[in-house]
C-alpha cells in the first residue's frame, strides 16, 4: 500500500507571478496549484514567500486559501536572494523538525532550488515542483519527483477567457494562421502527437516486465514518472490518465485488457508504430543559431519572442515547434535557454524579452606562458677570464700563479774558504790614483 503523503507547501511568489504574467498574460491564482496537489496528498502547511506590502490583491487569496504569508524584505541592492535562503531554510528545518511531513511542493520555476530539491530527495522526501513549462527550468523539471505544469491546469476558459489580460494591446493584427507561433496559442495549446510519447511508454512497459509486475494503471504512470518527471497526459490533449491510454488504444500503439478501472497495459508491435522516430528537441538548436547570429544586432539589445518567433517562421516556414515535444515557442526557448544559447528575461509588459545566450559570448582564452629563450645566451657565450666569475662557473677555484723557473748556480768543488775571490773591477778614477 503506498504511503499516505503529507505535503508541505512553498509558494515563490514572485517568481511564479513575473512567470506567469510574462508568458500566460493573466495572473496567477494559488488555489489551481492548490488543488492540484491536493489530488496528490494532504496539505498539511502552506507559506508564501514576497514583498506583502505591495501584493494587496494577491495577499486577500492567499488568505482565502489559508496560505500563510511570510514578509520578504528586499535587500539594500534590490535582490531577492535572501527571500530565496528565507524559503529554503524554512524547508530544511521542516524536514528536520517534522518527519510526519514526508513530500514537499515548491511552486516556482527559479533553478536556485535545484539544491533544495536534491537535498529534500536525499532526505527521502517526495518532491513536487509547480511552475510554468515557458518558464521554468528543464533542470528543475526533470530533478524532482513529478512537476505540474501550470499551464494544464488551465481550462479552455481560463485561458482565453476572463483571466487574460485585455487591457494589453495585441502586438500583431491579421489573420490568427499568420501570427507568429508564440502569438497562435493564447488559448489552450494544441495536443502533442502521441507518437513522441511512445519511447516513453514502451520504456516503461519495459521496465515493468522486467519487475514481473502487471502494468496496471498507476503504476505505469508512476513508473513514466520515474523516468520522466516532467510527463503529463494532458499535453497530449487528455484530461486523465485513463483517457491518456484510451487514445494509446485507439492508435494501435498498445494492447489493452481489462475493465472497470482494472486496465492491463501491454506493449503492441504493429504497422501502427512510427517508421521515423521523432525529432529529438536538440535538433531543433542549429535552426536557432543561425537566426540569432542573422540577427545578431537587433539580438544584442534584447528582442520580444514575439519578433523572433517570426524571424524563425521567415527562415523556415515550415519549421513547428511541436514536432519537437513543445507545446509553444516559449516552451522552445526555455529550452534553448538551459541550452545557453539564448537567454530569457520576463517582463511585465513586453513579455519575455530574449537575448543572445553565453554561447555568442566565449570566455577570451588565457594567454599563453611566455617561455623564456636560451637561444641567444648560447649564441653569445660569455667569455671566461681567469680569476672573475661567469655564467658558467659561478664560483671558480682560485688561480694559483705559476712559478718562476731560475737558473741553477755553479759551485766551486772544495771548502768554501779555497773558493777564488772574485776581482773588482776598478772604476777610471780610482785607475789614476794608482798610478801617481
């Protein structure tokens, strides 16, 4: 029997309200998120996190949700990352100070609480992310144990209807096919094709027939979870999971036994399979590329994704942002954007603006060690000079003088005394007086 969960309840507020005005125009509404959790377990807490004081409207739902407000102060330099430690300290004490408190739910799309959402899961918790899949982190979808996307959360209604922001200009006029694709989709967006999901379902089925488990249900949609935390059945224009196999059924892609809720799920090889398999959302990338660079100074200044989801439909016409698993072009630069090759800043009023991504900024390579030359010490030697130092003998041995050779003196045989004396030659002078 699975374990009942026990839910803890973290709302990043001002990071999922810029998120979802940026990319859904309307506002957000807790109680969607609320509800959808509550299908998951029970709620046991619930704390909001952002500047109160100038959330008036946003401060009376939570209220009505019984979501408990926690004042962040913004710091001196007008960051929110002391808001961000604020959430996620509280969260770790949680977790320390309330084992009957066994999953949490972050609702934000910041991929600052990639660490915190490790961290919880290293603590054995189940962790659940709501946020916006035009906005959220892909890291943070596929790190936690099942993300809820905000946008299947949103009926037909919803999201075309009173919740949208009217009083906005519309920034293209013409016919709704000649929009751009980021403009097509302010309802709800179009199914994706069952046929990308497959490897999915077939990795899943096989994983259970490995167990030598029977692949009922939940525990395929479990076990999809497990591999894909970011998989939802309504992004293939379903409304449960029931219905999701249903339409698996319906295209000949699996086998289905059973009845009253008890279905058996099995793998089906047919004709019905596809021949090609789907394109992989990293082909999508060099398409990108080449339209940045061609727009690389309107790029460089920072451009709604509007524009550029025309630039691309001008490139390539019959380029489709679905036929790689993405629902809208948002969705497509979220992607690109944990790629580096574009990044996104959400904005109030223009939307989302895009810029070019680290990639069109390579780091200057480090210069190179300058190696010192021999060449010319060795070409000009210094030259040794007897007694004074050189390069090459640092410390030369002193030099001993050479000695002078002399010539041996004769001496006489005999005693020293019978030695002839020897005659002094007279000076002219002394001549003279002689001889007076």
């Amino acid at each position: 029997m699975q374990e009942k969960l026990n839910i803890a309840v973290f709302v990043d507020y001002d990071n999922i309200e810029i998120g979802v005005k940026s990319t859904l125009r309307r506002e957000f509404d807790v109680s969607l998120a609320l509800d959808a959790l509550k299908e998951r377990g029970d709620l046991v807490a619930k704390f909001a996190y952002a500047n109160w004081g100038r959330q008036e409207g946003a401060a009376r739902s939570m209220a009505e949700n019984a979501v408990q407000m926690v004042q962040r102060l913004p710091s001196p330099r007008g960051d929110k990352n002391g808001g961000d430690i604020n959430l996620a300290l509280d969260a770790l004490e949680m977790a320390f100070t309330h084992p009957h408190v066994n999953a949490f739910a972050i609702i934000s799309g910041d991929s600052d609480f990639i660490p915190l959402v490790n961290k919880l899961k290293e603590y054995g918790k189940t962790v659940y992310v709501v946020g916006g899949k035009a906005f959220t982190s892909t890291i943070l979808q596929q790190n936690c144990n099942e993300f809820v996307s905000y946008e299947s959360l949103l009926s037909e209604s919803d999201r075309g209807g009173s919740g949208e922001r009217r009083d906005r200009p519309p920034q293209h006029s013409g016919p709704r096919e000649n929009r751009p694709q980021s403009m097509q989709h302010r309802g709800r967006p179009e199914p994706l094709d069952l046929a990308q999901v497959m490897p999915l379902v077939e990795r899943a089925l096989q994983v259970l027939e490995r167990r030598e488990v029977q692949p009922q249900l939940g525990l395929l949609k479990s076990t999809m979870l497990q591999l894909d935390s970011a998989f939802t059945e309504k992004a293939y224009g379903a409304n449960s999971f029931s219905d999701f196999v249903e339409k698996l059924k319906k295209a000949d892609y699996v086998n289905v036994s059973g009845q009253g809720g008890r279905y058996i799920i099995e793998r089906k090889t047919s004709s019905a399979q596809p021949d090609r398999p789907s394109p992989k959302p990293e082909e999508a990338l060099p398409l990108l590329r080449d339209v940045l660079e061609t727009h690389r100074l309107e790029m460089e200044s920072g451009a709604s994704a509007d524009d550029l989801a025309a630039w691309v439909e001008a490139e390539a016409p019959n380029f489709a942002t679905a036929s790689y698993g993405f629902q809208e072009f948002s969705e497509f630069l979220n992607y690109a954007q944990d790629k580096l090759v574009v990044r996104v800043q959400p904005d109030e009023e223009k939307g989302l603006v895009v810029y070019l991504g680290a990639e069109f900024y390579p780091p200057a390579l480090p210069e190179a060690p300058v190696q010192e030359s021999h060449e010319a010490e060795e070409d000009e030697k210094q030259p040794i000079v007897e007694g004074q130092p050189s390069l090459l003998e640092p410390n030369p041995p002193p030099v001993k003088p050479k000695p002078v050779a002399r010539r041996p003196r004769k001496v006489a045989s005999g005693n020293v005394g019978d030695r002839p004396r020897r005659s002094r030659k007279k000076k002219p002078d002394q001549i003279h007086h002689t001889m007076q």
